[in-house]
C-alpha cells in the first residue's frame, strides 16, 4: 500500500492510495463508510426491536412502511421481491446525497464512476428480477416480440435510460454543490442557512427519482412479461 500524492480535480476524485492494481479514491471510502455505518446501524436496530418502540425505531418503522407503500403502489404484486433492493437504494442515496453537507466531505454522487455504478446496478437488477420471475427463456422472448426486427430498439433503449440515469443523478448533483460553493464565496456565510436547506431538499428529491426510476423500469420488466401472458392466454 502507497499514498497517491496527485490530488484530483472536480471530475476526477483525488486517489487516495493504492493496493497493488487498486485504486482507492476520495469517492470509494466514501462510499465504503456510508455502508459501514449503515450496516451497522441495521443490525443494531434489529438487535434492540421493542414491542414499545423508542423515537429511533418508530422512525425506522415509518420509513419502511412509506417505501413499502411506494413499491406497492407501482409494483403491487412484487412487493416483497422488490423492497429489499429498492429500500435500501433509497436509504443509501439519502445518505450519500447529504454527505456533502459534512465538512471535509463530498456526496460519492456528485462522482460519475459512482452514480455510473448505481446505474449499471439498476441494469443489471431488472434483468436479474425479471429472468427470476419469469425464468431466463421466457424473459428473453420479450426483446423478439411481437417482431425480432425489435431487437436492436429493446438494447438501445436499455443502454441510453441507463446512461441518463447516471448523468442525471450525476450532473443535478455536482450543480447543486458548484452552485452552493458559489453563492457562499460571494455572499459569504451570511446566508448558509438557506443554501443547506436547498441542498437537503435537492439531496432528498434526487434521491427519490433515481429510486423511483429505478423501481419504474424492474416493475416494468417484470409487469410487461405478464400483460404479454394476459394476453396470450386471452388469445
């Protein structure tokens, strides 16, 4: 293990240290932390679940039951399939979003590798949901129906909502924290108070969409497989 002595740039997060090949930046530990400390948080909470539940464990039912009510509401029959994942993409890009507003600190977020990597995961979990409900034959059949002329329009359109669902939690994150830099070099620190609620609006609403984006496409793999057999079997 060495130091990395290069310090990275606004796009570039600054490398940390190295392990051999691996390249450890700013962005990584980060990120490392964040699932540390909320892992950590879980399992504490569920080795102190009281039939009388305490201010910290009210909070954590009522955060549960508001994502469950959002999955049921666009996914209502893959509740149980889909909350594990969605949940915890939701409570991690809440805490990942507002780790910016630590001094010393920015949000993974505002890092393109990162929000690429939360991307490609999204990719990957809606193939992974939909081959799991519907097995690996009948899910592959979608891309050729009705006309295997369709084919090459189904992979484009995965590639691009997967490439804007990374450079849109990327860009609106960046902007948000250049803008809130901005405004405190000019004005000063004589309106911070405003410029952090604006950024833990900004931080819970971007949080939102790409989990709710994301909640949007696997329930649409996964709903699309069985309007297809709907109709089929109506035919």
């Amino acid at each position: 293990m060495r130091l990395n002595p290069v310090n990275g740039g606004e796009l570039s997060p600054a490398v940390v240290f190295h392990i051999g090949p691996l390249h450890f930046t700013a962005t990584a530990l980060t990120t490392l932390g964040i699932v540390a400390v909320l892992g950590l948080l879980a399992w504490l909470l569920s080795k102190h679940l009281q039939d009388q539940p305490g201010a910290l464990q009210t909070t954590a039912e009522a955060v549960y039951v508001a994502m469950e009510d959002a999955v049921r509401a666009v996914a209502p029959d893959h509740v149980k399939l889909l909350l594990p994942f969605i949940g915890t993409l939701w409570i991690f890009l809440v805490v990942a979003n507002l780790t910016g507003l630590i001094p010393g600190l920015h949000s993974p977020t505002r890092d393109l590798s990162a929000t690429a990597a939360l991307a490609i995961l999204v990719f990957l979990s809606v193939h992974w949901f939909g081959i799991r409900d519907q097995g690996l034959r009948r899910y592959l059949r979608h891309y050729v129906t009705p006309n295997p002329i369709l084919l090459p329009f189904h992979v484009l359109s995965e590639i691009t909502r997967t490439v804007a669902l990374a450079v849109r939690l990327f860009g609106n994150m960046m902007s948000l924290e250049m803008a809130a830099l901005l405004v405190l070099l000019v004005a000063g620190f004589l309106a911070p108070i405003p410029i952090l609620m604006l950024h833990i609006i900004e931080a819970l609403v971007q949080a939102y969409i790409f989990g709710m984006l994301a909640l949007i496409y696997v329930a649409g793999g996964l709903q699309l497989q069985q309007l297809k057999q709907a109709s089929q079997g109506q035919d």
